[in-house]
C-alpha cells in the first residue's frame, strides 16, 4: 500500500504538532535504503528523558497518546514516544510504499530506541513498557544497556513461552473460580463454554471484560448471555474488534507488524486443545498466517545483568500477562519491586494513568523502593475519564438490555448480526 492523499493530509497534520521530529532509519540490515522513523517529545526537556513504548505490536504513539504526554508533561515530565516502525508516522519508505515484512523486527525496532535517544541528545533515558513493549524495553536493556538509567515494566511479557502462564490464569480464574471474586462466574463461564456462546474470541473478550470492568460488570454479562440475550456481547465483542484488530490509520494498525508477534513471541501457540485457550483466539484474529520462528533474546538470561532500578506493575486482575509472570522477572532482575495493583487489569498506562504517572514519577526520582509499601493507595486512584465511562456504559446498558422484554433484544440482535 502507498500513502495516498488522505493520509498524506493525517501524516502533515501530526508532523506540524509541537515536539515531533524523525530520526534517519535503514529500512533493514544489509540494505542502503533508508525511512524517516517519527517520534514525539513533549515536557520540559531534561538530560534523562522518559521513552514510553505502547503495547501491540500494531499501538502508534504519535497520534494515540497526545493525551498521555499532555498529561506527562504536566507533571514536569519529559517524555519521548516512537512511532513502531511499519506502523503510523513510521509506515512508509521514501517512496510511500508500506516497509517490507524485513524491516519489521522486534531488535530493529529496539535499535531504533537508541537512535531516537541519540537524535535527542539523551545519553540515558527511562525505559516504560507496557505489555509487549515490555519486551522492547528489556531488549534495550538487553542490546543497549549503558542508555538504560532506570526501567518500568508495565504488565510484562517476559517470552515466548508466556503462554502457559496464560492458559494456567485464564483457566484458574474464569473456568475453576479459584480466586474469590470469580467463584460465581466460573460456573457460568463453563455452561456458555458447553452450550457454545463462548468461542475463544468470545473467551478473550471475557477475559478483557474481566481485567478491566471487573467481576460485577462482567457477572452482568454473562447473566445476559445465559437468558439468550446477546446485544450488548455483540456489540462489545464488534467494538474489540475495531479497538484491537482493524487498522485505524495513525492509531492502530496491526496489519505489517502483527507477525512480529506471532513469528518472535508465538502469539499463535500451538493449542493445547482445552477451553479458553487464548492461542485459539490470537489465530482468529491474526492478518496473516505466521507461525512462530524464534525469539530474538534471551531474556531470562539477560535480566540478571540489568544493574538499574526497574519497577515491575502487575493488575490483580490481569489474564492477559499474569503475575506469575511478572513475580518471576521480579526474581530475575536484582533489586526490582513489584507494585500490585489488586483491581487493575492489563496496562496500567492505559487504564490506570494516574497511578503509572505515579509510578513512573518515584521512578525518575530515585524512589522505587517505597513503591511496593504505597500499592494500595496507588491501586485506589481513579482510572481515567475514558475508562470510568466505557465500565458505567456497561454497567448500564446491562441494565437496560436487561428491562426489556426478551423480544426486543432477540429482534435487535437479527438487526445486528
């Protein structure tokens, strides 16, 4: 695909945005040609920046998270956000063709990390992940060490073989109900799985609903889905799907770099044939068939080198990278601290700003030691304005669904099916 004159317009639009700049990038090893790499920086400047690195692969950062960095710099913080190469401002080569699939790599994308620090002048800088950025930042960590001055990483990815983890806490919670809060919806999960309504789509959806809303609302859901009443499922499960897998130029566009996850973090896994296997769902969803090659580090083996103070945020309700998870790059990385934030979900960044921003704050003040000892009241800051009205929508909307009678949700879901 070449930029056409729309997105010719969107692309000038950002780059005449205060702070954003492009560094000079090869499109990929061995290869003379070169693209414009785009980043953000906003915030007071200072000598050891912050680089936030989203989630995805897919998430931009130029255009999607205006609102963050607003917030960032607010707080006195000086911030630099990348747009992923094959992904936004950093889509296209010099001719405005889409990258090739070789330029699309997890370590370029992490050598790309230092080139903006270089661009910027920052010998060091602060490295917060989330989700699969997690997985960037250690590998700066990894490639690029001496431009590492302290690290967050938000709901980590720690490698490809996450995904027993993942099976095991989907499982655990949502099919088993061994924690308390999911006690009373597991059984019902386990009769929507048996009669069918929950596909594995559907129990990713499930999980989502679960991280980020929590048990009442998703309860609610699920009550509508036994009475046969789907409305609200179906048009949660449409709005995931325009959130997470259909490209949205500028904000979300998985579509080139999608098979960096399935090819470098086996997103794909092989399924293991029992319910609620989120590699089932990862294979739904993917663009392209991929199956996994090999990751590009070792990051078990790296992280005990890692000589900087590194924060590790884990959601008490995240199923997507789970504490065990997180516990264990805990154990790898010497002095880490763990902040469990019990009611939150997956990415802190994106659902509990205030708290990460916090965080992120003791962090450049050299205080990551008291950070463990304020997880409750970190865990108690509101989640951002979006958040709070996305859960209150569903909350009532379950309620409206709910009042009516079972013919009017039975005649809107042939509407919108």
């Amino acid at each position: 695909m070449t930029m056409n004159a729309k997105r010719r317009r969107a692309h000038d639009k950002l780059a005449a945005l205060p702070g954003v700049g492009s560094v000079r990038r090869p499109v990929a090893p061995g290869r003379d040609d070169e693209f414009d790499l785009f980043y953000a920086r906003s915030g007071p400047r200072s000598t050891t920046p912050v680089v936030i690195i989203p989630g995805g692969p897919g998430a931009a950062s130029v255009g999607l998270y205006r609102g963050l960095r607003r917030h960032a710099a607010a707080r006195g913080l000086d911030v630099i956000m990348i747009d992923h190469r094959g992904v936004g401002m950093s889509r296209h080569d010099d001719d405005g063709a889409d990258l090739p699939p070789e330029a699309l790599t997890i370590d370029q994308a992490v050598n790309d990390v230092a080139a903006v620090l270089d661009d910027a002048g920052a010998d060091k800088a602060v490295i917060y992940g989330t989700s699969y950025g997690t997985y960037l930042a250690a590998g700066v960590g990894a490639r690029h060490p001496d431009r590492v001055q302290a690290m967050v990483l938000d709901s980590p990815v720690l490698s490809a073989r996450d995904i027993d983890a993942v099976r095991d806490e989907t499982r655990r919670v949502l099919w088993d109900g061994a924690v308390p809060e999911a006690a009373d919806l597991a059984p019902k999960v386990r009769k929507l799985v048996g009669d069918g309504v929950l596909t594995p789509a559907a129990g990713q959806l499930t999980a989502a609903v679960y991280g980020l809303a929590g048990p009442t609302v998703l309860t609610r859901q699920l009550d509508l889905l036994l009475q046969g009443r789907h409305v609200l499922w179906t048009l949660l499960n449409r709005a995931s799907q325009l959130m997470f897998e259909r490209k949205t130029p500028y904000r979300n566009e998985p579509d080139l770099v999608g098979r960096i996850g399935f090819r470098e973090l086996n997103y794909g896994a092989t399924p293991d044939g029992k319910p609620l296997d989120p590699a089932v769902a990862f294979r739904e969803m993917a663009v392209e068939s991929v199956e996994f090659e090999a990751e590009p580090y070792d990051l078990a083996a790296e992280m005990p080198k890692f000589s900087w103070p590194t924060v590790v945020i884990s959601g008490g309700r995240d199923l997507i990278t789970p504490r065990s998870v997180a516990e264990k790059i805990v154990s790898l990385i010497p002095g880490a601290v763990l902040v469990e934030l019990a009611t939150a979900g997956h990415s802190a960044i994106d659902s509990r700003e205030r708290a990460a921003l916090d965080i992120l704050e003791a962090t450049c003040a050299g205080t990551t030691a008291s950070l463990p000892a304020r997880a409750k009241e970190l865990d108690a800051k509101p989640p951002g304005l979006g958040v709070r009205l996305l859960v209150g929508a569903l909350g009532a909307a379950a309620v409206v669904e709910s009042a009516l009678p079972a013919a009017i949700p039975r005649a809107l879901q042939r509407v919108t099916s």
